[in-house]
C-alpha cells in the first residue's frame, strides 16, 4: 500500500517538527445490541457495530505516540438503502474500513492531523468507489458512509498528535503546530484565519443534553408494549426525573403530518406536567423525510396553533427533507427559517454542501464527530464565520465516541447542546467508562459536565 501512495503528498507541507506520519493502523470490531430499539427516519434500529481504531504516529524527531478513536458504524443513517438489506450496508463499511486502515498507514507524508485528512480523504473516496465494485453493490457507497467509516481513524490520528505533544488536542490547532491558515482548507474568506480562533481554550463547565424521544418509544405506562425491565427508565416522565431534563430531541415521522403534530404536543405536555418550572427546550428532527417544505410549514403552523408555549420552546429543526441538495434545490428553507433555526445535518459532507445549504436558506449546522474531527473543526469555523446556529449531534454513539462528542460540544462556542443517547439505548456500552469520566456517563442536572475533558489527546482514557 505504501507503494501505492507513493505520489501522494500534502499540498500545502509546512515542514514544522511537530508534524507526524503514520507508522500504524489497527482496525477492529465490536458488536453490541440495543436494550430497546431506537426508531427514526422511519427505520427501528436495534444493533451497533463499533470500529475501533489504534494508530501509531512518530513525530520528525522520532517521538512515538499511539491514539485511539471509536465510532460506530451507522449504516442505516449514513448508507440508507431500499434495495439492500442491513447486513450488506453494514458489511461494506466494514470492509471499507479494513481498507482505509491500509490506505492510512502507507500515507508516509509528514503534516499535522488535518493536513492528513485532507490529503487522505481522497484516497477514502477512491477506496469506497472499488469496495463498492468489489461487493457489487446495487448502490455505490456515498461520501456520508465513508466520512462516517473514516472517523474513528481520524479521529485516532488527533488522539495520538494531542498524545505526541503532551497536549489536549483543541491546543494542537494553534499556529505553532498547524502551520496553514483557515484559507489552505476553507478558501479565501478564511484568509490569514486561525482554526484556534474559533475554539475555546478550556472546555465549557457543562453542556446542556438533549434527550432524544424516537419515534417508536413509549410516553407513558400505557404505551410499553412489551417492557424492558432492566430497572432503567422506560417512560418519558421517569427518564426527566432520572436524568432531570430540561431539553428534548423529538424524533418525528416526516410523512404522517397528524401523528408529527400531535407527539410534539402530547411531549410538551407530558414535560410540562412533569417539570412545571423548568424553561423546556426542544428540538424536532424528520430524518429528511419530509416530503417538500410545504410539509414543514404546516406542521410549524399547527404545532404554533395547538401549543404556543410549545412552538416558542422548539430551539430548531433538524435536516426537514432530503439530503440531496442539488437533486431537490426546490425545498429552499428561507420561510422555515424565519420562524426557527434549520440545521443542516445529513446534507453536510464538505463546505460546498455548506456553503449551498446557505444558499437555500438553512441557517444552522449540526456538528458530528462521525463525521470526522478534522471536519468538525472546519465546518465548526465555517459555522461561526457565517453565523450559522451550530449544535452538536450524536450516532447513539457509546464509551470513547461519545467522548469524543461531548469534546466537540464543550469546546466550540456557540453551541446549543449535544443529543448524547446511547445511555437510552446502549447503557451497557458506557458502563466501564463511567468510572473515567462521571461527567459524561452520570447525568442528573440533564447535561454533561464536561469540565473534565482536559486530559491529552482526544480525553478518552481506556476505560477499566
């Protein structure tokens, strides 16, 4: 493989003695089950893959540092599909996985982690286009799916560099160790820009948690169909109180206006009676299912009927209708936008899905490490240069990857909150981590306490 990527090089090499070259990728796999399934975009996901990735990095004066980064492997979300079952979605991430492992390690150029990933990705895209042929897929595996199954090796790569220099990663993103301005990777507005100017230097004490409701869970007793009886919460009243909630992700159908409107309202009625006093936030997110923004409307309008109060407490709406920006550059967001923030999320790969997002009235930015951390400091910039809304979202991700998010929420300013789920649905997967970092894994004030994410590199410590 290194021969293979022999010619490629960084395009905008600095030379700096704080850059590292790959010396080893390790890729591998672990599979979990949902303790309840988890339904939205229409689809009741009851499984996870974890990639787990361990890189090596040598630094040009021959210090060695290791790094770790987790993600799971979302496939229903970031490679949805008609035409092919779950397990041959999952089976191509995971054989483009044990590809990019490959790819990476051969990269024998020296630069700094973002430098990397803009070198490399590429090459990922390449890799996806022949697992794709490979596999004979019905479908070619798209740029979302292979950000989502390079994230965890990215993510790994800054582990290791914060590791290398003894530093947080968020102190790696300065001039001294990442030599080319914003402008090398965002163009000419970022002229003469620091990426360390759009991040805090100190995480903020606490991020506000977004409880996500899906689409098939249970409000009340009376609608537990089969109940899950492991002593955890099973309804939303018990969940606010265990976890004393005061914001709420509300996972909604997209092509069922009616049953859309009324579980806004029947939630904000149930916080309501359950929290009287607190100053409830929400979130509402369609999975891009909405058929036309016609569709968004409506239902803006009708939840403001029903439920004033209600409607002023929706902070903003997820990714309304498809991802597909330029196939369905007719569902503009400008009216929606008016009345809330709309953040784009499945649609944003690369600043240009940004920068059309923009165009077509979106107004705000979802922010996931499953997209990389290298894309996530960019497109956190981008976010704040064009005063966009920026929140934090999740991949129900568990133990490491959900550490990392949290490290993203905490450190870029602005951000409204971060979804962080898998203690609904994957609890067994962060129970060794919540003796490392009781912040993110022990939630009673309904945020995470992220003061705590401090330590070198990323912050995740192998959990005992």
């Amino acid at each position: 493989m290194a021969g293979a990527l022999a010619g490629l090089t960084l395009w905008s090499k600095t030379g700096k003695p704080t850059d590292i070259r790959m010396e080893e990728v390790k890729i591998s796999f672990d599979d979990i089950r949902y303790r309840a399934p988890y339904k939205f975009g229409g689809v009741a996901v009851d499984r996870a893959t974890l990639l787990n990735v361990e890189c090596t990095v040598r630094t040009r004066t021959g210090k060695v540092a290791k790094g770790f980064g987790s993600m799971p492997l979302g496939n229903v979300w970031a490679f949805p599909s008609r035409t092919m079952p779950y397990d041959v979605t999952l089976g191509a991430m995971r054989q483009l996985a044990l590809r990019l492992g490959p790819v990476t390690a051969g990269f024998k150029e020296y630069g700094h982690p973002i430098e990397i990933n803009t070198a490399l990705e590429p090459e990922y895209l390449k890799a996806a286009a022949a697992v794709s042929a490979e596999l004979k897929l019905s479908a070619a595996i798209p740029k979302l799916c292979t950000l989502v199954t390079a994230s965890a090796i990215d993510g790994a790569i800054h582990d290791a560099f914060g590791k290398a220099h003894g530093r947080n990663c968020y102190a790696t993103y300065g001039p001294d160790l990442l030599g080319p301005d914003l402008s090398a990777f965002l163009g000419a507005d970022f002229k003469g820009e620091r990426l360390n100017k759009y991040l805090l230097k100190k995480p903020r004490t606490a991020v506000n948690l977004y409880h996500s409701v899906g689409g098939a869970d249970p409000l009340l007793k009376a609608d537990i169909v089969k109940p899950v009886g492991d002593g955890l919460p099973e309804t939303l009243p018990e969940w606010i109180n265990y976890n004393g909630l005061h914001h709420i992700k509300i996972k909604l159908q997209g092509d069922e206006l009616q049953w859309d409107i009324e579980r806004v309202v029947a939630i904000d009625r149930i916080a309501q009676q359950t929290r009287p006093n607190v100053d409830w936030r929400y979130c509402v997110d369609f999975n891009e299912r909405c058929p036309n923004v016609a569709y968004l409307l409506e239902f803006l309008r009708k939840v403001r009927e029903k439920t004033p109060k209600g409607f002023n407490r929706i902070e903003y709406i997820e990714q309304p209708t498809a991802r597909d920006l330029h196939a369905n550059r007719g569902n503009v967001m400008h009216e929606a936008a008016k009345l809330r923030p709309v953040v784009i999320d499945e649609s944003l790969t690369d600043l240009e899905t940004l920068l059309l997002a923009r165009e077509m009235g979106y107004t705000g930015v979802a922010l996931k490490a499953c997209k990389g951390q290298s894309q996530a400091m960019l497109m956190a910039a981008a976010g704040q240069k064009y005063k966009m809304f920026l929140c934090v979202q999740d991949l129900t991700c568990p133990g490491a990857s959900l550490i990392h998010s949290a490290s993203i929420a905490s450190h870029v300013p602005g951000v409204s909150g971060i979804e962080a789920n898998s203690r609904q649905y994957l609890p067994a997967a962060n129970a060794p981590w919540a003796k490392t970092h009781p912040g993110i894994f022990v939630i009673k004030d309904g945020t995470l306490r992220t003061a705590e994410l401090t330590g070198v590199g990323i912050g995740a410590v192998t959990a005992g």
